[in-house]
C-alpha cells in the first residue's frame, strides 16, 4: 500500500507547486471602464482563482487494448472533447484542472487477444498502451495522468476496494447461469440474445441483440455484488440530479432500465478460465471482473485510499466523465453504485457521445474501418482536426466522418472565416489597430456613443453604421455567457458553434461597414467612426481567439501573438468587450512586404 500514499502526496505537492508557479504571471493595468460608469456592462465577472478548494476533475473511458489495430478517430473524439473542457475549466480560473486517461488491460479479450498473437500479455499491453499514449501526445491533451490497470497502485485500490465491500456485506458467491459474450465481457439474460444465420458458415449462431457478438451458455460458480440493493438509491439520486447524464435522452433511458428492475451482479470469473486479471483478494481461484476492476482506475488517481475525504483540495469526485454511449450502462448503473457501496460521493455529470460513422457503420476495431488518427493529424493538422471534432461531432447523433467535409470546414469556417478576419484587421497597411485601442480606451464619446440611444448624425451613412456597431456591440456581450451556459450543460459542440456564429457576424459588420474606405477620410467625425469599427472589429476577434483557445491551442496562441495580446490577458474574464486596452499592432509600412504569418495556412491535402 506504500506505492498509493507515495502517490498521493507526490499529485497533491505537484498540483501546489503548479499553482504556485502560475500565480507569479505579471498583470498589466486593465482599461479604466469604472470611469466610465460603464463597469455593469464591460467589466468582466470577477471569478475565483480556485487558490483552494476542489480542482475541476474530468476522465475518459480507459481505452480497451484488445487487438492490434492502432487507435481510431473515435478514440481521439473521447479525448478531445474530455481535453476541451479541462482546458475551459482552466480558463475559467480552475488553474488545477485534472484530466485523467489511459488504458484498460485486463480481461478475457487481451487474454485471447495475446495467445492469438503468440506473445507475452504485459508486453502486449505495453505495446498498445503506448499507442494510446502517443495519440494523446500528437493530439495536444492536456492529461495529468495516463492510467494503465495493469499498475501497481491501480492493482491495490481495486484489492482494498473489493474488501471494503465485502466487509460490508454487498459481496457474496453463488451459482451464475447465463449467455456470456467475451467480446462485451458480460452476462446477456436470454430476453437479450437470438439466433442468427452465420453469412461466412451458413451455421445459426447465437449473438448478443444489442451488440451482434458471440455469446455461450455458462454455468459458473463465481462471486456476486448485490446492485439490486442499489435500485432506489440510484432512482432517487437521478430524480434529484437533473442533467446528470447528458444529454437528457439517454438520461431517460438510463432511469427506465433502472425502473425495469437491477439483477445482481457477477463479479469474478473462474481463474481457470480467466488468468489475465486482479485475483480476488484471499480466494486465488477467482479472478475479479474487468468491469469493477477498470472502473475504479477514476479513484485510483485521487490517490485513495490514502487521503483525507474531507479535504476541501480533494480532486473527488469528477465533474465530469466523458464516454461512448455504447459503454453508457456500466459507468450510469454499476459505477455509482459501487461508490455508493462504499459511501463516496458518485460523479457529477457523465457526457455521453454518439459515434463517428464511416459507410454508414460505427467506427470499430472489429469492423477494420477505423480512421487512423495520427494519419488525420499529419494531413489536416492537429487544431484543424480538434476543431473538426469538437465542432462536427455528434453528441446526441452519430457523425458521418469525412475528408471533404474537414477540408470544407477549414477552408470555409477557419481559414476564409477567421483568418481572413485576423490578417485583414491585424496585417493591413491601413488599420493602424494599436491606436484605435488608444482613442476607445481614452474617449469617453465611444462608451456613450454605443451604449446610449440618443445621439444624432447629420450623414445618413455615419447613422447607419453607428446602429451596426451598436447591434454588433450587443452580441459581444453576450458570446462569453452563451457559451460558457453550453459548456456547463456540459456541450462542447453547442459553445464551440456559438462562438463560430461571430466569425460570420463580424465578417458582415466589417464588410458592410466599409471601414477600408472611411478610415482615410479627411472629415474628423467620419475617421473617428471608422477607428469605432476598427476597434469593435478587432475586439470581437480578440474575444473569439480567447474563447477558441480549448478548441485549438496552438493556432489561437499564434493568432493572439500574432495580435500582441499579453499571455497575462487570455482568460475567461478578458473574454468581454473592453476587458483589454494594452494589445493591437501599428499599421504595417507602405513598402513592408507580405508576412509569412499565416494563422491557418493553405491546407496542402487534396481528395
């Protein structure tokens, strides 16, 4: 048990120290919106810098390592989506925001799937765990932790855990009859199975309803938890929780297959036949089940048991976790009822996902029509297909996956949208943006001309382009909470849409503005106008870039150096009109040749 206490003091003086480091960031003077008694609409919510209390805690799904096909474009969904909101929750002011992820190891399938290869089983786990590792590497996630079962201190929590619960009365060992499929790792009650021609054999086989795999009448003698006891608990806690499992239909079906009734569960597996696993605790004859063994790698992290639950610091429980809606019964049934076994508190919020689609079928190693993610990435680049995911992916449908629709979305939403906006505002010979940010930091006619409705123009033109700029204004104000109200559903597609609805507003208020034009003009009032517009429009990319930055990490740090804001200014409280006075380029120089600073380049991929 030494390995789980070193563990636990080791995360808990490594989340200290971070915290340490990052508050030392120098802070530049914010613009002067108090003077302006404009500090209701422009001055930005002042949010807790999570100094103590609970850091913002979200998993993946451990990955199954069962076959030798590299990773699938489903696997990075999982992780980009779980990466995204750790990063938003950072954002938001939680400095240690925690995400955990990695690899399931043990189990009938890696058991079978190594015998067929001809090879060690840890090496064979070692192998495929570093394929997962080196996914999450190439994709940018921002992980704390890359959790393998076959760890030492994960081998001792689910040891402690299955005593725990047996001295509490919620294990006890019986006879268990029934169809068992090894590619689901689970028991099938009959009304859940049928009979199927075989198109390779011509022989009837029997499968799995749900999932169309293989299953084989067992008859075992093997331990049981009691999760009929946990029928009403689970009831209850839902009908308190509303949104705890997103998004709300399978929230739905969720409490009607616990209203249907919860047998008992089996929970080992004969060591005979299953040797690749954790062995019961005092009973070598049995192996424990790869479902109540994977789950609780969550706990593992925290460092349990060695740690003071109390603990307001204490990273228990997640705030999320992200799954497959394929995997959805085991994390919204079993594992809150085993944390209730063992009087923890359960997850907050699960964020279950629907699938990316190829042909029309699921994305799946069995299938072989997986989308290699490293090859995606090579392609398209890294933000470009994060961006993709976040943006396309379906939470509450499947997505079709392909190429097109990628290079489509980029070259129309990112490169032609936003970039376009960014060199246009940012690179241009005739917006001087810098001083634009001076005069609307300074005049106080700006703050009146776009907040309060009395104001008259003599130019009918000028009119018109003050209402533009006020409408515009409105929606500036408003993108941060839209989507940050999306984030905490949790929908990430919803909030990352939300902000991308700005790239088409802005590029119509630049455009129609025709600021290019007036921005020389020699009448005073027309010029300062324009340097309005410029200022707005720069503000309303500033704002996006920030917003972004979950999404794409490295494309938005270059657009905000490429728009000189101060790394100290990219939070969530800069997110908001005025939050920024001290960013923005002079013009560039009539003879300065084109830059080579692209924020999203020409893609070089082709159909």
């Amino acid at each position: 048990m030494r390995t789980l206490e070193r563990h636990a003091r080791s995360f808990f003086l490594q989340c200290r120290a971070s915290a340490r480091c990052r508050s030392s960031r120098p802070i530049l003077p914010r613009g002067n919106s108090q003077r302006r008694g404009l500090a209701t609409a422009i001055e930005p919510e002042r949010l807790p810098k999570a100094a103590g209390g609970k850091p913002y805690y979200v998993t993946t799904p451990i990955f199954y390592v069962n076959s030798g096909m590299s990773p699938h474009v489903g696997h990075l969904y999982t992780l980009v989506l779980a990466d995204v909101l750790k990063r938003w929750a950072k954002l938001r002011g939680n400095e240690r925001a925690t995400l955990l992820t990695g690899t399931d190891e043990h189990g009938m399938k890696v058991q079978k799937a190594a015998q067929k290869a001809n090879t060690d089983i840890k090496l064979f786990c070692d192998h495929h765990a570093e394929q997962f590792k080196a996914l999450c590497d190439a994709a940018n996630i921002d992980y704390d932790r890359f959790i393998r079962t076959t760890d030492e201190d994960h081998k001792e929590v689910v040891q402690y855990v299955w005593e725990e619960l047996n001295r509490s009365g919620y294990i006890y060992e019986a006879k268990h009859e029934g169809w068992y499929s090894v590619s689901d790792e689970t028991f099938y009650p009959s009304t859940q199975v049928h009979k199927v021609l075989d198109p390779s054999t011509g022989l009837t086989k029997i499968v799995s309803i749900e999932t169309g795999k293989d299953v084989e009448w067992t008859s075992e003698t093997n331990y049981h938890f009691r999760l009929s006891a946990f029928q009403a608990p689970l009831l209850k806690h839902y009908g308190e929780q509303a949104g705890a499992i997103v998004p709300k239909q399978r929230m739905v079906f969720i409490i009607d297959e616990i209203r249907s009734g919860l047998k008992d569960l089996s929970i080992s597996r004969p060591s005979s036949r299953l040797t690749w696993g954790i062995r019961v605790p005092g009973d070598d004859s049995q192996t424990i089940y790869v479902w109540l063994d994977a789950l609780f790698n969550y706990l593992t992290m925290t460092g349990y048991p060695f740690v003071n639950r109390n603990d307001p610091n204490m990273v228990w429980p997640p705030n999320c976790q992200v799954i497959g809606k394929d995997i959805i019964r085991f994390h919204t049934i079993y594992w809150p009822a085993f944390l209730m076994a063992l009087k923890l508190p359960v997850t907050e919020r699960f964020l279950t996902h629907a699938h990316w689609t190829m042909n029309n079928e699921k994305m799946s190693k069995s299938a072989g029509n997986g989308v290699n993610p490293f090859y995606a990435m090579d392609r398209f680049g890294v933000d470009c297909i994060r961006f993709y995911m976040a943006h396309n992916g379906g939470i509450v449908d499947d997505a079709t996956y392909d190429n097109s629709f990628i290079e489509e979305t980029y070259n129309h939403l990112l490169r032609g949208g936003l970039g376009n906006l960014i060199h246009r505002v940012f690179k241009s010979k005739h917006f001087d943006v810098r001083e634009a940010v001076e005069l609307a930091n300074e005049d106080d006619n700006f703050w009146k001309f776009i907040t309060q409705d009395q104001w008259n123009a003599g130019n009918p033109e000028l009119k018109a382009i003050r209402e533009s700029l006020r409408a515009h204004y409105s929606k500036l104000c408003s993108v941060r909470e839209i989507a940050d109200n999306h984030m905490k559903e949790p929908d990430p597609r919803k909030a990352v849409q939300s902000i991308c609805e700005l790239i088409g507003d802005t590029n119509k208020f630049f455009h129609n503005t025709g600021v290019w034009k007036i921005i020389k003009s020699g009448d005073a009032e027309t010029s300062r106008m324009a340097k309005y517009v410029l200022f707005t429009s720069a503000e309303s990319i500033r704002i996006m870039a920030i917003l972004l930055q979950p999404f794409m990490p490295e494309r938005m740090k270059a657009a905000l150096d490429l728009m000189e804001v101060h790394e100290s200014r990219r939070t969530f409280d800069d997110a908001l009109f005025g939050a920024d006075f001290a960013y923005g380029p002079p013009a560039l120089e009539a003879d300065a040749k084109a830059s080579a600073e692209v924020v999203f380049p020409l893609l070089l991929s082709s159909h």
